[in-house]
C-alpha cells in the first residue's frame, strides 16, 4: 500500500517535471499566437533541472535531518539493505523483516528507508534530467 | 625414540615459547578511516588505514557487498591506486547502490574486522581540478582587467551532463602580506577580474565540485604581470606640485597669522574701568567688585594735584552784564541731569547737552521776559551771561569725564555742545561785549610765561554775544585774577569744535577782567550764576570769600596749582588759601565742596574734604548736575589735556 502510493506520488513529480504546461511561467502558445511568450526547448530544460535540483535538496535535508535526530545510534542493520521500491531488485530478505511489525521501531525504520529512497530517487531525475537536456539541447553547459 | 622426541620439541619451541623473546605478537589491529572517492561517477577507490600489525606479517583484504545481495565480493584491484587501497573500476562501479565495504586484517595469530562502511558512489564524487588555466590581460577603456579561461578535468563527463561542475577561482598578489581573493564563477569556464593594481603580479587558481560531492584539488597555479599606467607618474608629478605650494601657503599663513588674525577677528575693546576687575566679576562676588570700584583715594586726601589737570576756572563777566546773584532755591539753579536730578544716588547728573542747550535756549527767553521770577532765574539781563552760563555749563560736562559707572551714559559728549553755542543768534547785547569778548583772550599767551607748556590752549568760546569765556588753563601760573574762565580744551577735537570759522585765531586769549565772579549757583534754567565780586578783591589777594547766603560760590582758595577753589558750604568757610605768590583768587574757578555725595563736583582737584573729582582729576559730572546742589563750579575740561 505505502509502495504504492509512493510511486504514484513520484510518477506524478515525474510527469510535473516533464510536463511543460505545469510550470507556472509563461502561457503556452497552441497556435504560436502573437504576444504568446513561447519558450525554448533548453529554457524549458533548464527550468525542470532547476525545479528537480530544488527536490533533491530537500530531500537531502530530509534525510540528513532524519538520520541526525531519529537515528543517533547508527542501526546497521537498517541501513545497508536498501529495498527502494524503485528498484528492479527484489530483496528475499530484508532488515525490517527482524524487528517486529508495528513496532515503533519498526515504522521508524521504515520512514528512514523511505527519505532515503526518495533522496536518491530525486537525484536519479535531476541526473536524468541533465543528460536528456544535453542529448537533446546541446548547449555550452553540456 | 628420545632423538625424534628432541627434534619435535625443538620443531615445537617457538610456537610454544613466543613470549619468551621479548616480543608480543597478537591480533592485527583493526583498519580504519575507509575512506572512497570517485573522481568522474564511473570508478571509485577506497583507501584504510592499517593499526598495527601485531608483530606479524598482516594482509590485509576489503571485501564488499552490494544493496540488496547478500553476495560478499572481494575487491578486484589492490594496486592500481597504490598501497591499502582498493580500485573499482567501471564494470564494477554500480550507481545509486549502497556498497558495504569492510577490510579485514590478517596476521598468523588471526584476522581482525574493520567497521563497514556505507557508501553510494553518487556522493562521494571529488573530481580532479581543471586543466588549462589561462590568464589574459585586457583593457576597458583603458583600465585593465584579468580574463581567466579553463577547462574541466579530462575525466569528468560534463557535456553528456553526467556531471555538471561548479567552478571557483582564487586571485592574489604576490606578496607577502596578500590575501587570496575567492570568486565563485558558477558552471562557466571563463571569468573577469577588475580592479587591478597597475604593475602588479597576480596568482591565480582554480578548483571545481560536483553538484552533489566534493571540491577538488586546487589548479596549478598560473601568474600574470598587469602592465604600468603610464598617467600614473603625471598625477604623481602633479600631486607633488601641489603639494609643495599648499606647504608654502601654510608657511606663508603662519607668518601673517598675527594680521590676519588681526583682520579676520578684529579685537573686542574691554571694557576700560579703572577698579573693575574681571575677574572678580567673574568670580561673582558682588560685593568685592563694587569694592574695588570705590577708589581708595577718593575722596583724595593728597594735596598733590599738580599734576592734575584743570588748576582754575577762569569765568569772564562783561562789564554791562552783571551777573545776578541768585539766592533762588537750591534746586533750580543746578543743571539738571535728565531725569536723574532727583535721584540722588550718585549725585552725578549728567550734562545733557541737549537738555542744556535747550534749557539755555528757554532761559534766554524767559530771562528777558520774566525777570522777576522767584530769583531763580539768572539776574542778568543779556543773554551773554546766559550764554556764558550755558557754555559755562556745557563745559561743565565734557565728553572726557566719564564716572565709573553707568551714569555716565548722561553725560553728552561736549564738543558739539560746543557748536551750537555759536549758532546761537547774537544777543541784543550790544556788540561792545561782543567786541570785549572778542578782546579777550585767553592768557595763554600774554599771561602764561613763555615755554610754558600749554598743551591745553585756550580755547575761546567764540560767542557773538557777550558770553562768559571760559578757558581752563593748566599749568599756567596765573599771575592775575581775572574774570576770565579759560577753558581749555583738552581735545583738540573741542578746539576745533570751538575754533570753527567764527572764531579768528587771534581771539583764542582771553582778555581779562577783573572781575571776580562770585558763583552762587546753578539757576533753574541751568546758568552758572556768577556773582561778581567788587574789584577790591581781585589780585593777589586771598580770596576769602564769605559765604553769601547759600554760598556756594565761595571761592575756597587757590592752591599751588592755581586752582580755585570754590566752597559751597555756608559753614565751611575757609580762608583762601593763597597758593603761590601772587595768585589772586580766581572766581572763576568753582569748587564747591560739599559733604554731600550730590554736591556738584568742583573743578579743583580735591583738596581736604573736597571730593568729587574723580582720581584721574576729572570732575566729576554727574555729581555737579543735581538738584540739590548748584552747580557753580565749571568742569575742568582741560583738566583731561593735563593728564593727557
């Protein structure tokens, strides 16, 4: 249930990003009408590695921030075995299979591996992002 | 059996008998401080620091284990990034997967774990610093600037957008005392620097970082000369010329700074009273400065006024123009300070010209129509008395004899007094008085001994009427009695005020009478009342003057200094002192000495209880214009031309 509803939720951040008519710049132009600002393929580009940068720095600071006041001893045992629900890789087992279910232990654990998928999630868009644009809008930042 | 036993133990010892070397062997210690880095996001290496080996050879082994397997790998590179490091080149680097990386240590007596680390290549990315730094100097309008080009690092992918590095540069110059100056230039490879020093050398660095990672080494550093500014040295010239002529303006202020000093603030006069102190002032108390104001000698004791300045009064009485004696009431005869005849406070009237002139000028009038007044008005019949008296009194008061204090605001300057007595239209009096006075003249020249030092001249009062001369005369013996009053002036601005066209030069001697003039007092139109004496009195003769009934013309004597003096007092009747040989008594001169502080000051220097002459010698006016007192002595205008 929760995977589920965090990969709606990054679809849809996904689709934000890609999605022109989201930005909250100018108006798009359908017929190229006069007075209609219509923006460049590489501003447009720019503008979504702008916004997936802004993501995954707060995401980062979610994380860190996470990991500074709900995780002071450092659980090893949570922290290796990633099990992003992202990930083609379907784990047999994983840490939080020990600890009971429930338990408040266990959600904290949870939530920690969650910030933790999304902050690298966020960083594989913006990277994503970057190297579309440069694939795409060769330009002199690429 | 015990050969093989021996060679066993022997083969056995050292593994038994470790400790008995000297050396413990024990446990590798455990590696630390893993350290990873990735310098392009496609290899990485990973770097421990070994404890201690234990005594015993140790190895050292990293194994690793990817997110979400189980699988333990061992590191696939031990050499290619030198010693206890680990090299994972790009088959083996997986992005976006936690590695768990651990390093064992082993020796003979066991193996020891190292703590595992967590890492994800994307974070731990430190790129190596740009290549081909390039510093060029350029000009803008003039002034020039830095332009600073790289590239990034070989390795680093940036144009796929792999990466995307951030650049920062470092400027300093080379000195010893600089700093290095920090700009961030963002992801472009070029940047300006302004604000050069001319002929300066600069270093400059360069260093990168990954969006997420972190700052790489520094660049080699590349140096750059900015050229000189050629119009540095002229402003250098001018600046020196300048300066040079400021320093010789200041020089030149320093001299002149006295007169320009004098210029630019003139000084304030203070204020000039003799007895007042400042700083007692200053000080606030009162008490101590009005003290100090009330001179010691005063009224002088000392008898030795010779160097006084006014030693008579000489007071000229035409022969037709008798002088009426007026007995009237005390009051109306003294000349009248404006407003302060009542007050009594100082006694010191002041010689209002204006009020005189005027007062003169209705005296004139009023004695020719009312003659019979209550006897206070001038008994004469012409004006020339009258006009006499006026001037008599004008000169009673002369701009010179200031009191201390503030009454003497009253007194009016007399010189233009002066002028306005010719103006005044002759007098029906008959021109023989005119034609006396004009004879007369003041002595000064037949009766003074030559040589004599007549600073103060006779002034004639140049009076078309019949007028009482006046001339003060110092230092003059005066051989005769005579009616004339000299006034001299002690200025020469009263000569000439006196001395104007009307007045021929010639007439500046007075002629004498020999009349003596007895001077009651002061009428109420302000006239110097002289009585005249019978002739029987003149010359050479005591003066002893009885007192008359108010008596204040009572002429008190004539001191060395040819001073007459005049006595006001009834009681105090005193003889005439005859002063010298052969000084007759001089009517003229008015000293009228009374106790009171209102007494009109007399004209002869102080003698014994006579006051009212101020120290410098002055006569006092104020205290000669009061109601209460007559004013019958003349003021010794050239008594200042003495001590001039």
């Amino acid at each position: 249930h929760r995977r589920c509803s965090c990969s709606v939720a990054l679809l849809q951040t996904t689709v934000l990003y890609i999605n022109p008519t989201r930005l909250d710049a100018a108006p798009l132009c359908t017929n190229a009408e006069a007075g209609c600002h219509v923006l460049s393929l590489a501003n447009l580009f720019d503008r979504v590695i702008q916004h997936s940068a802004r993501m995954h720095g707060i995401s980062n600071d979610l994380h860190s921030e996470f990991e500074l006041y709900f995780l002071p001893s450092k659980n090893q045992v949570g922290r290796v075995s990633r099990n992003c629900h992202t990930n083609s890789v379907s784990s047999l087992m994983s840490p939080e299979a020990f600890l009971a279910p429930g338990s408040a232990e266990w959600r904290l654990m949870k939530d920690y591996e969650l910030l933790y998928c999304f902050r690298r999630d966020s960083n594989k868009v913006q990277n994503y992002l970057k190297i579309l644009k440069c694939r795409i809008v060769p330009e002199d930042g690429c | 059996m015990t050969k093989v036993g021996e060679v066993l133990l022997l083969l056995l010892l050292p593994a038994f008998v470790p400790h008995t070397d000297g050396t413990r062997y024990s446990l590798p210690g455990k590696p630390t401080e893993i350290k990873c880095r990735s310098p392009e996001k496609e290899t990485f290496t990973c770097w421990w620091k070994p404890g201690s080996d234990g005594g015993l050879p140790t190895t050292y082994a990293l194994y690793y284990r990817k997110e979400g397997s189980d699988v333990v790998h061992e590191c696939p590179d031990y050499h290619t990034a030198g010693k206890n490091s680990c090299f994972f080149n790009k088959n083996d680097t997986v992005i976006w997967v936690s590695y768990n990386i651990t390093v064992v240590a082993t020796n003979a007596l066991g193996k020891t774990y190292s703590d595992p680390v967590d890492i994800d290549v994307v974070y731990i990315v430190k790129p190596h610093p740009p290549e081909k730094l390039e510093v060029t100097v350029m000009k803008d309008q003039g002034w020039p600037f830095l332009r600073v080009s790289w590239e990034p690092p070989r390795k680093a992918d940036t144009r796929s957008g792999w990466i995307t590095l951030i650049y920062e540069l470092r400027v300093k110059l080379e000195e010893e005392e600089s700093e290095w100056e920090n700009h961030v230039a963002g992801q472009q490879k070029m940047f300006n620097i302004f604000s050069l020093r001319s002929g300066g050398t600069y270093l400059i660095q360069v260093r990168c970082k990954p969006d997420h990672g972190f700052w790489s080494e520094w660049s080699s550093t590349s140096y750059v000369k900015v050229p000189e500014c050629k119009t540095s040295s002229v402003w250098i010239l001018i600046l020196v010329f300048s300066a040079f002529i400021l320093l010789i303006l200041i020089w030149l202020i320093h001299m002149n700074s006295h007169s320009l000093k004098h210029c630019m603030l003139p000084p304030v006069p203070g204020p000039k009273i003799k007895g007042f102190d400042k700083q007692l002032l200053k000080s606030g108390k009162s008490d101590e400065v009005f003290s100090a104001l009330v001179v010691s000698d005063f009224p002088p004791t000392t008898s030795n006024y010779e160097d006084l300045l006014v030693e008579y009064l000489e007071v000229y009485v035409p022969e037709q123009q008798e002088l009426m004696v007026d007995e009237g009431k005390d009051h109306d005869g003294c000349l009248k300070s404006i407003g302060s005849a009542s007050d009594s406070d100082s006694g010191r009237g002041s010689c209002d010209s204006d009020n005189l002139l005027m007062d003169k000028s209705g005296a004139a009038k009023e004695e020719q129509q009312q003659q019979n007044q209550e006897g206070d008005q001038i008994g004469t019949e012409t004006q020339g008395p009258k006009e006499a008296w006026e001037k008599e009194t004008m000169l009673c008061a002369n701009e010179d004899v200031v009191s201390p204090d503030a009454s003497s605001k009253k007194v009016k300057t007399w010189p233009s007094v002066f002028s306005p007595v010719t103006p005044y239209s002759p007098s029906p009096l008959d021109p023989h008085n005119s034609l006396e006075m004009h004879k007369q003249n003041c002595l000064s020249d037949t009766q003074f001994p030559p040589g004599s030092p007549s600073s103060d001249h006779c002034i004639k009062k140049a009076l078309q009427s019949s007028y009482w001369e006046v001339c003060f005369n110092n230092n003059q013996p005066y051989p005769q009695t005579d009616v004339h009053q000299q006034l001299q002036a002690h200025s020469d601005r009263n000569i000439s005020a006196i001395n104007d066209g009307n007045v021929p030069s010639n007439l500046l001697l007075p002629t004498r009478m020999t009349e003596y003039v007895e001077v009651q007092r002061l009428n109420e139109e302000n006239k110097v009342l002289l009585h005249p004496i019978p002739s029987g009195h003149s010359r050479e003769k005591a003066c002893s003057w009885v007192g008359h009934r108010d008596n204040y013309s009572k002429v008190k004597g004539v001191n060395s200094d040819n001073v007459l003096l005049l006595q006001r007092d009834v009681v105090e009747e005193e003889s005439m002192e005859m002063a010298g040989a052969a000084e007759s008594c001089y009517t003229s001169s008015i000293a009228i000495n009374t106790p009171k502080p209102t007494t009109c000051s007399h004209i002869a220097l102080p003698v014994q209880e006579e006051r009212v002459l101020a120290v410098s010698g002055y006569v006092d006016t104020a205290t000669m214009f009061s109601l209460d007192t007559y004013v019958n002595e003349m003021k010794p205008v050239a008594s200042k031309a003495n001590t001039v």
